[in-house]
C-alpha cells in the first residue's frame, strides 16, 4: 500500500497536482501543517546555500579587481560561473519560497472552512484565535523572506553587468573600471546577508510556534 503512496506523492510533486498530493500525503499521517514546516526548512536552507554562494561571488570579483597578471581570460571564466551559480542559487530561493506560499494558502482555507464543522462554541474560539495568531507570524515570515529574495537581484544585475563588461574588454583598464564597482557590489553582498540572517530568523520563529 505505502510503495502506491508514494508512488502518488512523487508523481504529484512533478504534476503539481496539489489535492491528489495532499491526500497521499494525509493517508501517511503528514497533514499540510507538517509540509509547511518541512518547506519552510527547505527555504532556510536554500537561503544560508544562497548566503555562501553570494559570498564566494564576492570573494572572486575582489580577486578579479586585484587581478596582477596572468590570463584575464581565466579570471573571466571564473567570474561568469560564480555569477551563474549565484543566479542559480536565487532562483532555488525563489521557488523554495513560492512553495512555502502555496502550502500555507492551503493550509489557512482548510483552517478557514473547518472552523465551520465546529459544535462547540469554546473550541471553535481557540481554534479560530490559533488560525489568527499562525496567519500573523507567517505574515511576518512570508514579508521577510520576500525582503531577503528582493535584495538578490541587485546584487546579480551588478554582477552581470560586470562579467559582460569584462567579457568584452579583457585588459588591465577593464580592471581598472571594475575596482570602481567593488564598494557598491560589498555593500550590496552585506545587505544581502543581513536580510537573509533575519530571514532565517523569522523562519525559526515560525516553526517553532507551530511545533
């Protein structure tokens, strides 16, 4: 019986056939609010990969700016793999993200319409108060996670406009010009990191008002 579950679970996550999904998951005894932690695990660790790579991108721009001979074209190379990488790893961050999202929707409307089952008045009360005080701390998750994500793309956008120019001007007054873009790419990685570190944080929080 189980191996046809997760059979279900594994074609439905590459479907997205969220309600067939849900219940192979329900018959498992993982209900929507266990998939929401897990997913915001998986955002937190998308972004602390995103942190380290962003800081490695960093790093290897500051070696291109102290570039003191040899193969420029090396040096390019390196540059546009790290700012691929780190493009990749927003894009993880993105999706990781948007998946905490749709799980939590769904969560909230389930939350919503079984309030209406309730007999009891009391019990509907704290359950109604639980489903206000959750909705709220994941408003603050969901705000800071999209704060951390909107940082990411200056951040690529310097980074690219930097490898193209390189790319196209492979001599020592290339170099030049991007020493000029150093401050404004650092202070770019530090917001970057700090939003990402509260993010983290929020994420924690959350998770452990629902454990």
């Amino acid at each position: 019986m189980l191996k046809y579950v997760f059979a279900a679970i594994m074609f439905c996550s590459l479907t997205g056939c969220q309600t067939a999904y849900y219940s192979a998951m329900e018959k498992v005894g993982i209900h929507k609010r266990d998939i929401l932690v897990d997913r915001v695990k998986d955002a937190q660790e998308s972004q602390t990969e995103a942190q380290a790579q962003f800081q490695s991108a960093l790093e290897q721009f500051q070696s291109v700016v102290s570039f003191d001979g040899g193969e420029l074209e090396v040096v390019y190379n390196e540059l546009n793999e790290q700012y691929l990488d780190s493009k990749s790893a927003a894009e993880d961050v993105s999706s990781r993200i948007d998946k905490v999202e749709s799980v939590a929707e769904d969560l909230f409307d389930e939350w919503e319409d079984e309030l209406e089952q309730y007999t009891n008045t009391k019990l509907k009360a704290q359950s109604s108060k639980q489903l206000t005080d959750t909705k709220r701390q994941y408003s603050k998750l969901i705000k800071s996670m999209r704060k951390a994500e909107s940082k990411m793309q200056p951040f690529l956008s310097a980074l690219n406009d930097n490898v193209l120019y390189l790319k196209h001007n492979l001599n020592a007054k290339a170099i030049g010009a991007l020493k000029g873009e150093l401050g404004s790419i650092q202070k770019d990685v530090k917001a970057l990191i700090a939003e990402i570190n509260k993010s983290i944080e929020q994420s924690n929080q959350f998770i452990k008002s629902l454990e």
